[in-house]
C-alpha cells in the first residue's frame, strides 16, 4: 500500500476501504508518511468529499489513534452535548446543572476557546478556585455522587486528529464537512457517553453560514453516530446573533446564572431547553421531547436547577457564592459605552463581529498561547428587533486595555440599523435525529 495510490484514488473519486484509511493515518501519526502527501490527500476529500461509510472509518481511526475514556464505571446513561461554537454560546453552563438535577449522568470533557469563539473551560475558570483538571477516579466519583463532572480534554485524546487539523488550519481545508464531522465526533466518542446532543450554529457568527450546510453537517454527525453505536441528536440553533445578552467569560457565568434563576434573555432560555429536553430524552428520563421541556422548565421555577449549579460550583473546588453574589466575578477595569448613530430597529448584530472585538478586549485568544482576562467581554444592551434612538447605548465593552479603538469599530460596524422592525428570528431551525 502507497500513500501516492491512495492521493491519486481519492482525487479520482474512489472510495478508500477501512484499511486504507487506518494506514493513512496511522502513518501520519507515526511519522511515516509526510506532511506534504497529506496535505494532498485533505486537498482531495475537500474536493471529492467521502460517503458515509468513509466518514466513519475515518472517525474510528481517530479514536484509535489515542486515549478511549472508560466510563463504564458510572451507573446509567451517560449523556453529553457538543456546539460547534459560537459567540455567547453559555449553553453547556445551563444544561449541565439542569439535566443533571434529573439524576442524569453528564461526565463531559471540554475545551477552550481560540478566535471569536469561547470556550466553556475558560468560563468556569473565571469562577474563583473552579478545578477543571482532575484524575478519572476523581471524575468517575463527582459523576455517581452527583451526577455532573467537568474537565479539560485530555492531552493524548484523538491525537490524530490534533496533528490532522493544524495541517487543515494551514491548508486551506478545514471546511471540508467530512473533516469537520470526523473530527468532532471522535472527540466526543473517545469521550466515553454513551449518547450526545450537538448544537449545530448557523450564522455570522457560526462555522456554518448557511442553514443547508448545517444541515448537512448534523446530518453526517448523525449518521457517524449511528454507525459507531451511539445516540444522537443534532439540533440546528440560530448564531446569527450572539446567544444572549453577554460575550466573554465571567459576564457570561453570570447570564447562565440569570437563566437558572427564571431569568435571562429569551433566546438563550429556548436554546438552552431544547438542548437540555433532547439530553433527558437521551437519557431515559423522560419518553418525548415536549414532557422533558415542561419538566425542565419546572425545575428552573421551583429553583432546583441553581441549586444544583451551585452544587457544580462547590464539588470542583469553585467558589458557589458567586451564584447569589454575582459581583465576586472579575470585572474589567474601564466600560466603554457604543451608542446608535441613527433611529429605527436593530435588523443585523453581526456575531463574528462582536466575537472578534471581545477577543481583541482580551476575553479570547487570537493563538493557544494568549492569556485570558476573564473579567473582558461585551454586553449587547440591545437585540435585533428593538427599537433604538440616536444616542441610545446599544452595547457597552468590559477591558483592560486602554486601546480598544478597533473593537469600538468592529461592534459599531457589526450592528446594522433598519427604519422597520425585523421579524422575529427563528431560535432553533431544525432537529436531526
């Protein structure tokens, strides 16, 4: 078997077996076949795609290129839930607490944020003393006891992958669906749950920027799933603004606290429960979507699901009284108000936009070396549909930094303004199951 026959068969349209599939990247990994002749071999799927069959094999030989976390240790159905990213996307900080407030296992590994998305991981660590590094006894335990644990992904997890996807960074071919499907369901299936939601973005602010593509993603997602033995439920969400009120780390700990308290804005609220009613479904405990959401919602009012977040908070070392005292976060120095130029209606809040002014303000990285100021971030004062006037605040920036002219640029260009009111935007558009 040659790595240059197998280049020339993906180019020429052939379906590559199981076997070869390992070989290519077992010999990536291993250092046999060089970067040069992968980088073609990308360059080939980008173009020719792979079926399903394919697909699959190449998200098992990512599995198997590192760690398989064993979760067997944990009793019943271990649910997780993955985004492909987006900007305020504070979901996993609501449904963990809530779904696990049903007696339903959640054991899941995370990661961090790079670019102008977050990353749920640098979130919790804006609490104070918030542990999200521990051995797997440790995990296991949290899990059983309280039916919630949460850690950074481990360093050998699908290290196939890692090593695949820098060389897609740099050669142009990271938005191939089969790449990107590959890759984010061996994370979560070398992850060890049994079954898992993914919250598929689509939108300015989003991987994904149009609802077909999305759907074509989740759907792949889905049938990975399917063909490696797990649940899978994909549900396609709105990223066409940010999610919520807040972007950054600490100033979004505090809105998934409002959601849990009955409050917070809506559209975090619908995307947060619909995630979490499907993860219930997973999970057995409920027959159908529609009763996991009236349930959930129940365990919101009757403030069930905050108590359980501050369970979350306490078990892994994080200061809980955070969650009644929200001002114990980190808060940035200097808050710079962005006011409308014009009157009418917010009609456009560009997601990516605001993502990329937040990381600027110091609440992400532009590289995995950058540090974190938790207490950076944007708040939206103001959401697509409402009604605005000349000189109105529309958002206000949390930094630092004394230079943030080119944020202040971004978040101006980023809101659009219409004399007529937009119609409603759709929350969740589609569920893949």
């Amino acid at each position: 078997m040659r790595m240059y026959d197998l280049i020339m068969k993906k180019r020429n349209c052939g379906i590559l077996s199981k076997e070869e599939i390992n070989f290519i990247v077992k010999g990536y990994v291993e250092g046999i076949i060089p970067d040069y002749q992968v980088s073609a071999f990308l360059m080939a799927v980008y173009f020719k795609g792979m079926n399903k069959e394919e697909t699959s094999n190449l998200t098992g030989a990512f599995i198997n290129s590192g760690d398989i976390i064993d979760l067997s240790p944990i009793k019943g159905i271990k649910v997780d839930k993955h985004s492909t990213g987006g900007v305020g996307d504070k979901i996993s900080l609501i449904v963990i607490p809530l779904v696990a407030s049903l007696g339903i296992p959640i054991a899941k590994m995370s990661g961090r944020g790079l670019g102008h998305t977050g990353g749920t991981i640098d979130k919790l660590e804006s609490i104070k003393g918030f542990k999200t590094q521990m051995d797997i006894n440790e995990f296991i335990n949290n899990v059983n006891t309280y039916k919630m644990a949460i850690v950074g992904q481990t360093a050998n997890l699908t290290p196939a992958d890692k090593k695949i996807y820098a060389l897609r960074d740099v050669t142009a071919t990271v938005d191939s669906i089969p790449l990107i499907a590959s890759s984010i369901m061996s994370k979560k299936i070398a992850s060890g749950s049994d079954a898992i939601v993914l919250d598929v973005k689509v939108g300015s602010g989003a991987f994904m920027k149009n609802l077909d593509e999305a759907k074509e993603l989740a759907q792949t997602m889905v049938d990975i799933g399917k063909t490696l033995k797990r649940k899978v439920v994909a549900v396609i969400t709105n990223m066409d603004q940010p999610l919520g009120h807040e972007v950054g780390n600490a100033n979004e700990v505090k809105e998934a606290i409002e959601v849990l308290k009955n409050n917070g804005a809506e559209d975090e609220r619908v995307v947060a429960l619909t995630i979490a009613s499907y993860m219930a479904v997973l999970g057995g405990a409920y027959k159908d979507f529609d009763e996991a959401f009236v349930n959930l919602e129940r365990k919101i009012e009757s403030g069930e699901a905050i108590d359980k977040l501050k369970e979350f908070i306490r078990i892994q070392g994080g200061d809980e009284e955070i969650v009644d005292n929200p001002d114990k976060l980190p808060q940035a120095k200097y808050h710079i108000e962005i006011k409308a130029q014009s009157s009418g209606y917010v009609n456009e809040i560009n997601a990516e936009k605001i993502g990329n002014a937040a990381m600027l303000l110091g609440a992400g990285r532009k590289t995995k070396e950058d540090l974190i100021d938790y207490g950076a971030g944007i708040s939206l004062v103001k959401k697509i549909g409402d009604s605005i006037k000349t000189g109105d605040v529309i958002a206000i920036l949390h930094t630092d930094k004394k230079e943030n002219q080119v944020a202040k640029i971004l978040v101006d260009d980023a809101y659009k303004i219409s004399k007529n009111q937009p119609t409603k935007l759709k929350y969740v558009y589609d569920v893949i199951m």
